[in-house]
C-alpha cells in the first residue's frame, strides 16, 4: 500500500492567476507495478472510455440554444466504487498502522480486497461498469450510439436531461426537473459533488 497526499488547485481566476487550494487530500492507494501485473492474468481490462470533446461542445451548445443549466457532478473517491470478482481478485499487505495489536502473526497476513482501490489498473474499468449500471437501472436514462459516455433522457415529458461522463466528472445539460432527475439517480449510489453553472467546465 501506498498513501498519497496531493493538493486540489481551482481553475485560475482574475484574484489567482494560478489557481488557489480547494482543499487537501490523501488517498490509500495500491502500489501495483505495470511490468509485474499482466492483462489476462492479474486483471481482465483496464479500459474505461471517457467522452468525446465534440460531445461536450455540442452539450453546451444545446445549453446556450435553449437557455438550459449546466451543472458539474463530481463523484466522491470514483475509484472506490468498482467491485473485484473471482477472477479479478488482488491481495495487499496491511498498511502501517492498521495491524491488529493483539495478534503478534498479524505481520503474516495481507489483505483480500473486494473493491477496487486507486492504483489498480483495473479501477476505472470496474467503477465505469458501476456507473453505466446506476445509469440505466432504473430506466430513466440510456447512453447515446454516437457516444455511449453520453447519457440522454429516455422521458423527455418528465425533463430534459442530457449528460457527458469523464472518469468521475458528469457535464450535464437540461432543465430544472431533468437535472434534478440525474442528481437523484446518481445519488441513489454516489456521495456527489455539484456545481451550477460554473465559470469554466472542466
């Protein structure tokens, strides 16, 4: 295991010319090594697609058209959302500190892992299939044959809500009522971030 500690910098602004600190963070992360794990042995897939730019233009342009909110969701630590099956399974050795300190073998054991964790190559596969399961579930949304990190209304009648899905960050576009929708459809799984009509999306 691995802990490590970064900074969240805000997009610059006219009193930060180089972004100010929003805020600290540390992570737990999994010190895996690209030469020692392997595709096909140690994990199945790694790829997670994120949407096209021309998406996203043509979501703030369909925004600036029809006098729609653009709203930023962040989903809180992503990574941590995947799930690790049989044949995907990892172990890790107990990080410093968290020993049990009444068990003196506590040293001869790791631990097995049911979610995935930042550092593994698969973690951004396995949290994506997550969020496309959360996304469909309940029916309301169905993602796009030109991007399928795009995620439209199926019930526009309800409100209109279309969105484009990079890693953990959701651009989404509609009215009150289709917006509203999506927050509480991701909210249904995720601790969420939201942000209305941001200066800059990201």
């Amino acid at each position: 295991s691995k802990r490590v500690l970064k900074r969240k910098i805000n997009p610059p602004d006219d009193n930060h010319p180089t972004g100010s600190i929003e805020k600290h963070k540390v992570r737990m992360t999994v010190k895996t090594f690209t030469k020692m794990l392997r595709q096909g042995i140690d994990y199945e897939e790694k790829h997670a697609s994120t949407v096209r730019w021309n998406s996203i233009k043509i979501l703030i342009a369909i925004a600036v058209k029809m006098d729609f909110d653009i709203v930023l969701i962040d989903i809180k630590t992503f990574f941590l959302y995947g799930n690790l099956t049989p044949g995907n399974q990892m172990y890790m050795e107990i990080p410093d500190g968290w020993e049990d300190s009444e068990e003196e073998l506590m040293g001869d054991y790791v631990w097995k892992l049911f979610g995935t964790l930042y550092g593994m190559p698969q973690a951004p596969h396995e949290a994506q299939k997550v969020l496309r399961d959360v996304m469909q579930a309940g029916g309301d949304f169905q993602p796009s044959t030109a991007d399928d990190c795009v995620y439209v209304a199926k019930d526009h009648s309800t409100g209109y809500c279309v969105s484009g899905t990079h890693v953990d960050d959701t651009t989404v576009v509609g009215d009150k009522a289709g917006i509203k929708k999506m927050i509480k459809t991701l909210e249904k799984k995720f601790e969420l971030t939201v942000i209305e009509n941001p200066s800059v999306v990201t």
